[in-house]
C-alpha cells in the first residue's frame, strides 16, 4: 500500500511525463518528418541535433538547461521577466528536462515510420493535385500512427525514469519536482528505505509496461482499420 508522500510522487512523476510526450508531440512529428522525407544542407547535423541527449551524460544535459533556463540564464530570464514562467527548481522543469531526454527516442520512431511508407502513395497523392501539407496530413500521418504510439509510449517510459537531467536542473524538492526516480534515489539513502524503493519500483514498472502495452493496442488497431478501409 502506497504511502500518501509516494501517492504524491506517483501523481507528479505522471503529470510530467504526460505533459513531457504532449509538449514534445508536434516538434518531434515535425522533425521526424523532416529527417524522413526531406533532403537539405545541414540535414546530418540536425540530425545529430535531435539525438544529442541520447550521447551527452544527462547530469551534463541538466546543467546545459540550467544555464540556459536558469533565472539568470538567457531564455530563462526573459520567461521569467516577460511571462512570469519559472522553470529551474519548479516541476515545470522537471517537465522540460524529461522532454528533451525522451525527445530523440520519440522522434526515432516516428522516423522509422515515416521512412517505412512508400514514396509512391505520396506521388499518387501529388499527381491528384494534393499540396505537400495535405499528403502529409492525409497519407503520412495516418499511416504513421503505429510509429507515433510506439514513439509515445517509449517517451513516456524515459520520461517517468528520468533522474540525472532533472536532478541537476530542478533538484530533488518533496512535492515540486520529486519524481519516481528521485524518490528512489532519496529513498537509497535513508535506512529502512527499501521497502518505499520496492513499492516505487514495482508502480514504476506498471506504468511504463502499461505505456508499452497500450501503445502496442493502439498500433494493432491502427492496422486493422487500415486493412478494412
């Protein structure tokens, strides 16, 4: 039985990793997209763009955050003095920092997907009198679903076990930005904590089985209503 504190982490963990996969949704469609079908100068690294979370240590991904999106940082200065939007140390950030490390594997799927559909519908789609955005919006993006979900649900994973970003950019605050991970973490230093670190651990799994397997449906009716269509 959970405790109200590790209700609590639960509860946040959640709402950031949810608001992290909705936040990064349109930008990682659109670089997926991009990284699929277009061709352009700079394409490699842009590329290497996207996936640099995956290679920088995330402690090192944190701290780039803070000093960009610290209160005394260039664009965290100007949110908070223009929009009154703190971020370090506040669990919009935690939110912040589990989207730009789940970024990369979102948009990896979608990419595969993209690339995956052949290029002769979009052509037959053109030679209709359709403009780019509407093959896009009526060919790429239905038949890429599989991929969105795929690519939802292992966001959705990375960001609920999300720590070494976070806890450099938003520390580890009870009730702010302690998430799962962070609760565990705070948890392995305490005596007596391992039964809390059990209990975390075994709601940390369902979630993110429960993220796989969902995505998983959700791919299977996809294809069945495209083979019926």
């Amino acid at each position: 039985m959970l405790q109200p504190a590790e209700i609590e982490v639960v509860l946040l963990s959640l709402r950031v990793a949810l608001l992290a996969v909705l936040g990064s949704l349109v930008p990682a469609v659109a670089a997926a997209w991009v990284l699929a079908r277009f061709r352009f100068p700079g394409k490699s690294l842009f590329d290497a763009l996207v996936h640099l979370p995956l290679l920088l240590p995330p402690v090192l991904t944190g701290y780039l955050l803070l000093v960009a999106f610290g209160r005394q940082g260039a664009i965290g200065q100007w949110l908070g003095d223009v929009l009154g939007v703190e971020l370090a140390f506040r669990w919009t950030g935690a939110v912040l920092a589990a989207a730009v490390m789940a970024f990369p594997l979102f948009v990896r799927a979608i990419r595969l997907s993209f690339e995956a559909i052949p290029r002769e519908y979009e052509e037959m789609a053109a030679s209709l009198g359709a403009r780019r955005w509407a093959t896009f919006a009526q060919v790429d993006l239905p038949l890429a679903l599989p991929g969105l979900a795929a690519g939802a649900a292992l966001a959705f994973a990375k960001a609920l076990g999300e720590f070494g970003a976070t806890i450099t950019f938003v520390s580890s605050i009870p009730g702010e930005t302690r998430t799962l991970s962070l609760a565990m973490h705070q948890l392995m230093q305490q005596p007596g904590g391992e039964a809390g670190i059990t209990r975390l651990a075994v709601v940390s799994l369902a979630l993110a089985l429960g993220a796989l397997l969902a995505s998983e449906w959700l791919a299977r009716r996809s294809r069945v209503r495209r083979a019926s269509e």
